[in-house]
C-alpha cells in the first residue's frame, strides 16, 4: 500500500529536468525520472517553442529491464516514439493548461499461453 501511495506521490509531482535557462529559449530536453526510477525504462522528449501559444516536438521511452523482469505495475512496451503538436492557453510563455496532439509509434511484447 505504501509503495502505490509513493507512486502515485511522485507520478503526480513533475520530476522531469529542464535544460532551458531563459524565455528566449526555444529549445528544451527532458528526462523522465520518474519512469527510470520505477519502471525502469528511459523516456525523454525534445520540443520546440514556436510561438508563445504552440510547441512541437518528439519523444522517446525504451525499455531496460527484459520482459521477464516486469513488476504489476509495468509497460508493455519495448520502446515508444511518440511526435506531438501543442498548443497553450496561458497567459505565459508556452506554459499552463494545453491542448496535444500526437502520432504514436512503439513495439510491445505480450505473454501469450
């Protein structure tokens, strides 16, 4: 009980690190921690700010723990790459509330008997 009490702690608190260091920026990397600490699989993403209301960019999650290894709580994905179109409806630069779209494309290995 407590470890789903944690996850759901830490899945609701961000823990992706920024790489961007003003607004004029319109670049940013992120690295999913919190997939690598408890699903054990890499996930990160590129975006482009394009304006203050729209963002485009691609992301990317591989798995490293073998489909044997998987707990309950586990993807069953091997890897994922994702492209998505955003658009914001905040007052700040690309931040707030957005709308997303996205074509997904990822390769899945399922336990039949």
């Amino acid at each position: 009980m407590k470890k789903i009490i944690l996850i759901t702690i830490i899945s609701i608190v961000s823990l992706s690190t920024y790489a961007q260091e003003e607004k004029e920026n319109h670049h940013e990397v992120k690295i999913n921690a919190f997939n690598l600490l408890i699903f054990k699989h890499l996930e990160g993403s590129y975006e482009y700010l394009i304006n203050s209301e729209s963002s485009a960019g691609i992301a990317a999650r591989f798995a490293l723990n073998s489909y044997d290894d998987r707990n309950i709580i586990s993807y069953n994905e091997r890897y994922v790459f994702t492209g998505f179109y955003r658009r914001y409806f905040s007052k700040k630069y690309a931040a707030g509330f957005f709308v997303e779209g996205l074509t997904m494309y990822s390769h899945t290995e399922n336990d039949v008997d």
